[in-house]
C-alpha cells in the first residue's frame, strides 16, 4: 500500500510539474508551496480509499475472494466518498482563482490557486484509477491470491458484496451438474437432474369404479 501511495503521489506532482511546463507558468515560492500542499492532499485521499480496503481485507479474509474482487467492492463503496471530498477541496481553491486572483487581482492567489487546482484534480482520481490498481497487481503476485487470479465477481454477485452480503461458495456458472460414476457432467440450466425425457406423453389414468 505504500508503494502504490508513493507513486500515485509522484503522478499528482508530475502532472502539476508538466501543466506549468506546457503552459510556461512561472513557478514562484507560492508555486512550490502549492505543489507540497498537492502531496498532502493526495496522500490524504490514498489513504481514505485504502482504509476501506485494509477493512474488506479482514472481511474477506476468511473466504477464496481474489483481492482484485476486494478492490472492486471497496472502489465501489468509497467512490461517493472521494469524490465529495474532493470537491469539497476544489470549490475554495475555485473561489481563490476566479474571486481572488481574476476579480480582486491578486497574483500570488493566482499562482498559488492554479497549482493547487491542478494538483486536487489529478488527486482526486489517482488514488482510485491508479493506486488502487497498483495495489491490486502488487498482491496479485502473492501466493495467496495468485490462485484466484482471473474470477471475478460481476453483476448481481458483486452488488450483493458492495452492499454488505457474503461471497458465495463457487460462481454461479449457469450450469447444472450431476453426480455419476464415469465424473461429473454437465447439463444447461433448462434440463434439471430430476427431470427424464419423455418420447411421448403419458397415458391418462383410468378411473376406479366405486362398489356399493
């Protein structure tokens, strides 16, 4: 998980670094303290997503989930979460560049905003579209999950794991199979074990006569 904070955390900067450098901003003292903010900010949000992933790691724990799965669930859950917070960061930052530096004229608000802005935006998703994934592939390559690796939890499956409901057994692969000696074999989900096969309908059955 550190790892994958660090790099996402290297992305944010890298990002901002290279806005200012297409655009030929000029970076001043305000500028670099606005890129040391961008770091705090996305190690913040990194870490409020992988909260919710170290808590759906004890949950799963006993079960055969594949930690891609974990990823998903908690992406899921804590979307609504990052991106609230995120906006609730960008809309001061909106306030500074548009009423501090445009109306009000002030430069050093435009320098520090602009960064700062850039910084929150490319924050706000890497800690789900680019740290979540490193994580994913990093314990991907652990004995533990690497068995499960390629079963994944899709539809009505992973909604029931998002709201809360425990994996199933095995996936649902649609097909029924039945016992034998020769193994198992396989049969759609229209044509059930109990179920034979009729080459014509049956007889009606006769009435009894009642005696008196």
């Amino acid at each position: 998980m550190a790892l994958a904070a660090i790099i996402a955390m290297l992305h944010d900067v890298l990002i901002s670094v290279g806005v200012y450098s297409v655009f030929r901003f000029v970076v001043t003292p305000a500028t670099v303290v606005a890129f040391l903010t961008i770091l705090g900010f996305s190690l913040y949000d990194t870490i409020v997503v992988f909260d919710k992933v170290n808590e759906n790691t004890d949950r799963f724990s006993g079960s055969r989930v594949p930690y891609a799965d974990v990823i998903n669930v908690s992406m899921n859950q804590v979307l609504m979460r990052s991106i609230n917070t995120s906006l609730a960061a960008v809309l001061p930052v909106l306030s500074l560049l548009v009423l501090g530096a445009e109306i009000l004229g002030a430069v050093t608000l435009r320098e520090f905003a602009l960064a700062l802005l850039v910084g929150l935006l490319t924050g706000s998703y890497s800690s789900i579209f680019i740290a979540s994934p490193l994580l994913a592939m990093f314990k991907q390559r652990e004995p533990r999950y690497r068995s499960y690796r390629g079963s994944h939890a899709t539809g009505d499956e992973l909604e029931r794991l998002v709201l809360g409901g425990s994996p199933s057994a095995r996936r649902d692969t649609g097909r029924t199979r039945i016992e034998t000696t020769a193994g198992e074999i396989a049969l759609p989900p229209t044509q059930r074990p109990t179920e034979s096969l009729l080459t014509h309908p049956p007889r009606p059955r006769k009435k009894k006569r009642r005696t008196s």
